[in-house]
C-alpha cells in the first residue's frame, strides 16, 4: 500500500426530507447564488424545498447550467456573484451543476483565465464556500474536489481540481432521484461502476481492505443497478445507489493504491466531440481497455472476474474473456449502446480522438502510462 494522506472535509446530509438542513448550514447573512440546470428541479419539487429552508435569505438565481457544463455559462455567472458581491454557491442538480459551481467559486478571484485551472492546472489560491443538493446519483462530485469543464470554442472537456472546492456540505435526498428518466439512472450506475474499477482494477498494490471495498461497490452497483432499472423508484434501493456513487468517487477507495483513469480520458474525447452522455462513453470504451490491456491487468482481472462476478470455471484467459463480457453485458442491460458503431462513429474519429490526446500531452495513460496513441487507436477500434 503507497502512503497517502486523506482529506475530505465534507459534512453529508444523507436521506428523505434533509434539504431542510439548508436552514442550519446556510449562513444567515449569506448572500447566495443558487445554481441549477435545464430546469428539472422546477419540476419535481426540489426547487420549492429549497426555497422554503432558504427562507429569506439574500438570494440569486442562476440557471442553464447544461450537461457537461460550458466554460462560456460558467463564466456568467462568474460576472453575476462579482457584480452582486455574492459570497455563498448553492448548487442544485447534477453533477454538471455541482462541477460547473466548482469551477464558479474558484474563478471569481481569480486573475487570469480560469480555464487555466483546466489545461495548466492552477489551482485558484481562494475559492467561495459552496453547497449542494444533490438530485442525480452518478459521479461522486458532492464529495469530492474535482470538475469537468467544457469549454465550446475549443470543443474542449477537460477535468480541474482543487482542495478548496470540496463542498462545504452536501444534501443527499433519495427521493430527489425518482424523477430522474431511465437513461440518467443507467449513467450514474456506469459512472460509479467505472470511477470504482478505474480506482481498483490496475495492478495488485497489497490494499486487500481498498480492493474488498472496492469489489463491495462492483457488486452493490451490479444488483442493485438492475433492480433499479425494473422497478418504479424504490426508496432503499435509490439511497443505495447514491451513496455507491458517492463512496465511488469520494477518495477513499482511491487511497494507497495505483490509479488507471484512460478510459476517462478517452471518455472525453468521445463526449467532446460526439456529445455522448459521459457515461455512455465509459460503457464503449472500459471493456476495450480491459481487453487491449489484458496482460498488465491479469492478476486484477481475475481477481475482478473471481468476486466480482463469482467465475470459478475456465482457463484464465477464458475467466478474464467472461469477466469482461459480464461487465458489457450488465451495461447492456441499462439499455447502454456499447460500440461506437451504434453511435454512428467510424474510425476517422479515432484517428482525431488519438491525435488530440496526444496533442493535449495525454500520451501515456493508465497506471503505468503504458496507454500510448497506439494503444489508444487499438482500444477504441476494438469498440467499432
Ligand atoms: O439540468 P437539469 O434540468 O437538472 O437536467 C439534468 C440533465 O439534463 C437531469 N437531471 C438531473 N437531476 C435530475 C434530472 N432530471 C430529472 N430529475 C432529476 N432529479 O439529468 C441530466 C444530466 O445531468 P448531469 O448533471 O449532467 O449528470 P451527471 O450527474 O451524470 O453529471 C455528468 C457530469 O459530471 C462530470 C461529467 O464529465 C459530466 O460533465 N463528472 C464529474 C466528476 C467529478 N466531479 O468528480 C467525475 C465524473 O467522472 C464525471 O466526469
Ligand atoms: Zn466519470
């Protein structure tokens, strides 16, 4: 196990009617932004849960955040919190709305170009105090100090971070997800699947407690993933898949072991350039580095394919083949289009995708930076 340091200064409010929290974590004298999305929560009862534990407090609406939030609509907001003298973020929606506040309270003092933060990775030396109602399970933002930022004139998704934008807290209501369409579910249940393995499945780093944990959230997602698609909204089963999320994504399953993240990098490209859901990307490009990367992963592979997947039988390459072919058909099975064929994409685009990576510095991905251009090709031309 590598040394590491842990810190998450995150208080979470987690389960049915916690917004009301909003009353002793806000401030009295805050002068907040609240910031949401396309409008969702107009629509299912959290804006008017929001409003009410606000009460009177000094408070500025700021919407039209979209999915893979722009740089462009960040940064007017960014002009609203300065001209208003506002000192206090409430975001409440999604990943996108909780990564795009992120990026708001970094770059309101900021001097240069906050897409600094982006492509040279600055961190901003002061960044506003923010909070969060959380109403999509997916990406483990609520906990965590990261953000993916896309900026539309350079057709550019980048990710940014930076201690001082860990929410200050984070309300977690089950109940916000039931309106959420089939679709959104199915991308949180990939997200997290994907943040896990991205975290778990590189090369054995003596972290028995992290890979147990980390097989605990596989295997969650798994079951818990596939009633969720059947069903209607079942509370327990809601409150199960956000915390997976979370716990995901919030550094700890992370610590003291070696990180992958290609698949995320490529992810980006394709949703950069494509407009695919972010975890629709994960769910084409994973099982492709799985099986291009074979060699250095096959001890975790195995293992993956062991716990994960309780495959007992076969040869090792025949456990490891099954163990991938489990994983795309669960995606499958969320009703996720797994090949960049059904998405209409041919192989130009992978040449474009390799030549940005490239061209961006990413030419040696993976937790042994052995995901070169090459290799990138391969993985993506063996997901056509
Ligand atoms: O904008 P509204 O109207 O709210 O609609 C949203 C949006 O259209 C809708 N939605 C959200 N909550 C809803 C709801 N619809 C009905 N009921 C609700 N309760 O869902 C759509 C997608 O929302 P979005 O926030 O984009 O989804 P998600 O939470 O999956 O976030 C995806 C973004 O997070 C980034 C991704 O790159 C992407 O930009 N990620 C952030 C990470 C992080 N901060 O650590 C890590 C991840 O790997 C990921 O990259
Ligand atoms: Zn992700």
């Amino acid at each position: 196990m590598k040394n590491f340091t842990f810190y998450n200064p995150t208080r979470i409010h987690f389960g049915k009617g916690q917004i009301a929290k909003l009353t002793t974590e806000l401030p009295a004298d805050a002068r907040i932004l609240m910031t949401y999305g396309g409008g969702s929560i107009m629509k299912n009862g959290v804006y008017e849960q929001v409003m009410k534990a606000v009460g009177n407090r000094h408070l500025v609406e700021f919407g039209g955040i979209e999915p893979n939030p722009r740089y462009e609509t960040l940064m007017k907001a960014v002009e609203v919190v300065r001209e208003q003298k506002l000192d206090y973020l409430l975001a409440v929606g999604g990943g996108s709305v909780v990564d795009g506040t992120k990026f708001i309270a970094a770059a309101v003092d900021y001097q240069g170009d906050p897409w600094d933060f982006c492509t040279r990775g600055v961190q901003s030396k002061s960044a506003l105090p923010i909070g969060v109602v959380l109403t999509l399970a997916a990406t483990g933002s609520e906990m965590n100090a990261g953000g993916v930022i896309t900026r539309e004139e350079f057709k550019s998704k980048r990710a940014f971070g930076n201690p001082l934008v860990f929410p200050r807290f984070s309300v977690l209501d089950p109940e916000t997800t039931f309106s959420l369409p089939p679709r959104q579910v199915a991308n949180g249940i990939v997200d997290a699947f994907v943040h896990t393995t991205e975290q778990y499945l590189t090369f054995p780093a003596e972290a028995p407690l992290q890979d147990r944990q980390a097989e605990g959230i596989l295997a969650t997602l798994i079951e818990e993933g596939s009633k969720a698609m059947e069903q209607n909204p079942d509370y327990d089963n809601r409150a199960t898949l956000m915390w997976s999320a979370t716990q995901a994504l919030n550094g700890l399953i992370g610590m003291g072991v070696p990180h992958d993240w290609a698949t995320h990098m490529i992810g980006h490209e394709l949703t950069a350039l494509h407009g695919l859901d972010h975890a629709v990307t994960l769910a084409i490009v994973w099982p492709g580095v799985m099986r291009v990367m074979k060699e250095e992963k096959r001890s975790k592979l195995l293992q993956f394919a062991e716990r994960v997947w309780e495959i007992a039988e076969g040869s090792e390459d025949e456990r490891i083949e099954k163990g991938i072919a489990l994983t795309d058909d669960f995606f499958r099975s969320l009703e996720m289009k797994t090949r960049l064929s059904e998405h209409q994409i041919g192989s130009a685009s992978i040449d474009l995708i390799v030549s940005r990576l490239e061209n961006s510095g990413m030419k040696k991905l993976g937790e042994r930076g052995t995901i070169t251009p090459e290799k990138v090709k391969e993985i993506l031309t063996e997901r056509l």
